[in-house]
C-alpha cells in the first residue's frame, strides 16, 4: 500500500534531519573543546582529488560518531545478523574465516573472462624458480599451505557435510600441474584431511594452523628431504621446550571490535620453542645454512610472533637437527619473496634445498600476483 503524503513528508524530513545532525552535532563538540569545526578545512583548500581524500579520511578518523557509534553497531550487527564485517565469516561453534579464502574456494577457477591484470597462471613463474634454482644444485620443494576452509568446511556450513568431493580443487588442478612439470610438491590437503579427527590442524579463532597442524608439516617435510637423500640429518645442535600461550587468533582481532572480542576466551595453544642444545638460546636462521625456506605469515606465526622460535622454520631446524635460512614475508609468498631473493642472492650461498610455502589462495589473491622473478646468473668459476 502505497505512503500518503504526510507519512511521506514525515520519512522525508526525518531521513533529512538524521543526515545533517551528525555534522551538526559534530562541530558543536569541536566547538565545545576550543577546535576549530573540521566541516570547514574543506572550504580552505582546493577541491583537488587529494585533498577530498585527505578530508574524507580525517573526517573519518575524528568522527565522534564514528569512534563512540560504529562499534556498538558492528557489536549488534554481529549479534543480530551473524555479520563479521569485511575481512571475516563466522563459522559454527566460535570458528571464524577469512573471507578472501572462502571466495578463492567459492569462485571459479580458472577466473572465467580473465584478463591479464585480473589472472596471473603461477605455472611459468614456478617453472622459472625452479629451473633457476636447478641451474644453481638446489633443489625446490613447493609446499601451498591450505586455507582453513578447505579443510574445515564442515565449520563453515552445515551443507559441507553433504558435500561427497573435496573443496579445494581448485589447489589440486595446481598441484597435478606442477608435479606433471616434475615440480616436487607436499599436499598438505590430503594429509591433513585425513588426520584432522585425530588433532586440530588449524586454529578456530585464526587463519594459520595449530602448533599441532605446523609440527605435523615440519616432520613430514623433514622425512621427506631425509628420505630423497636432499639433505643429511644432523647432529645434535637444537632441543624444545613446551611453552603455553593463550592468545586470541587473527581473524578475531581483525574484527577490531573489544566488545566481540570479550564473547571469547583466547585459546589456549601448546607451543614448542627451539634452543640450541649448547647454550639454551632461541633458534634463530641462519644465513649460511644448507636449506632456504620462504613464505608468509604460515611461517610467521610462532616464529616470529609469540612465543618466537616455536614456527615452522625452527621446528623443521629440530627435526634436522641443521640450521636453516629464512625469508618470510606476510602476504607476499607469490612474488615478493623470490624479489627479496633476487635482490640478495648470496643467500643461495651452500645451499642445497629451497623450501617454498604459500597459502593457497594467494594462487588468485596473492600480493604482485605472479611475476616471473629470474635469479641473477651465477658467475662464472
């Protein structure tokens, strides 16, 4: 039925007095604390592009409403509609995901219609690694890191339970790729699909895997290098510890919301932190070693985050009982990894094998996408 005019009118001005309260009522606050009304530096400026941009996010930044409203909103938006925000999904039981994983698993794949600048095939530029590296003695292991959803999807969705093939296909179609190109590969995938009843392989609050999930990859890692005669277990250089952290996980805190976050109890993680048997210091890489690993945030949690000396790098360094070198960068295991190689290529000094992690849906999202990064030549002998 449609509105009569007075119900009209009364929408009308009342939508009205709610949009020019708020500048309104902001400028009498900044009035109130001696400031001058930030609603007037748009008129003392150029109207550039910039400066629109520039006043938009101040406006933003000292907002009252912004800094007081917002999270009580987000906070009812939360619990009323079940809705994380931009970044996140809320899952069954207190889990949470990343949403750029779940839309890497949702969307097809390859993208249809893609263009150039929306698809990058991370074939050429693995092949490219890889046969750089061969020309040096290394050897490559290539190890995609799952999302927590491809693995867990049973904790995002009821319908998962009825779903007969796996979710991750996507990955897979990479993996049967690069092993056809004899790319050495670990599929995590399966491993950890296959003993996920028996120990949680990801945290519920974060992106990453569990202290349990990362131990579990660095051993098979470690039998795998062992087991191809790449590298020679060691001596006895490094011993662990068990060290007990109660943290809250990331996609939890990327909510930046204090009151969601008081919903939850940190979870409460068991780490074991590498020292070097002679002295008790805290594992830390080393440039001169006989192995490289390189990836993301996987391996900088742990590691490089609370409790440090307790990711993947130190735990594969016990395992081997060898150091190991490092270069990890947040995001940026597509490309920006095999740049910062590229730039400081005596890091390739003595070594024997270079280990590649990237999470997954960096195959689609990940930082510079997949740039064929040569190595410098080596100079000649």
């Amino acid at each position: 039925m449609p509105l009569n005019r007075p119900k009209m009118f009364f929408l009308s001005m009342s939508f009205l007095l709610i949009i020019f309260s708020v500048p309104i009522i902001q400028s009498v606050m900044e009035l109130a604390r001696h400031e001058r009304p930030q609603c007037i530096d748009i008129l003392l400026q150029p109207p550039t592009a910039a400066n629109l941009r520039r006043f938009e996010n101040d406006l933003e930044r000292l907002s009252w409403f912004s800094r007081e409203l917002q999270p009580l909103m987000r906070y009812l938006q939360f619990i009323v509609l079940k809705d994380a925000g931009e970044k996140a999904l809320l899952g069954k039981d207190g889990w949470f995901f990343y949403k750029s994983g779940v839309r890497y698993l949702t969307e097809p794949w390859p993208p249809r219609g893609h263009s150039s600048q929306k698809y990058e095939d991370p074939l050429p530029a693995i092949l490219r690694f890889r046969d750089d590296l061969l020309e040096r003695g290394i050897q490559l292991l290539v190890i995609p890191a799952p999302n927590k959803s491809s693995i867990y999807p049973e904790q995002l969705t009821s319908r998962a339970k009825t779903i007969s093939a796996p979710v991750y296909t996507h990955t897979l179609q990479v993996i049967d790729l690069l092993r056809a190109n004899n790319v050495d590969v670990l599929d995590l995938f399966d491993l950890y699909s296959s003993q996920k009843n028996d120990f949680l392989c990801y945290l519920p609050q974060d992106t990453h895997w569990s202290p349990e999930g990362m131990r579990f990859a660095g051993t098979t890692v470690a039998e795998m290098l062992v087991s191809r005669s790449w590298i020679t277990k060691g001596d006895s250089q490094f011993e662990r510890k068990i060290i007990r952290l109660h943290r809250y996980g990331d996609i939890l805190r990327m909510l930046s919301n204090p009151m969601i976050e008081r919903l939850y109890s940190p979870e409460e993680l068991n780490c074991t932190q590498v020292v070097q048997s002679q002295n008790g210091r805290l594992f830390a890489p080393l440039p001169d070693a006989e192995i490289l690993v390189m990836g993301d945030s996987f391996l900088r949690i742990y590691e490089q985050d609370e409790p440090k000396s307790a990711g993947f790098t130190a735990h594969l360094a016990y395992e081997l009982q060898q150091p190991i070198a490092a270069i990890i960068i947040d995001g940026g295991a597509s490309t920006l990894v095999r740049q910062q190689l590229s730039r400081k290529p005596d890091l390739l000094k003595n070594k024997k094998v270079v280990i590649w992690e990237f999470v997954e849906r960096d195959i689609r999202f990940g930082l510079e996408g997949w740039k064929v990064v040569p190595l410098p030549h080596t100079p000649a002998i």
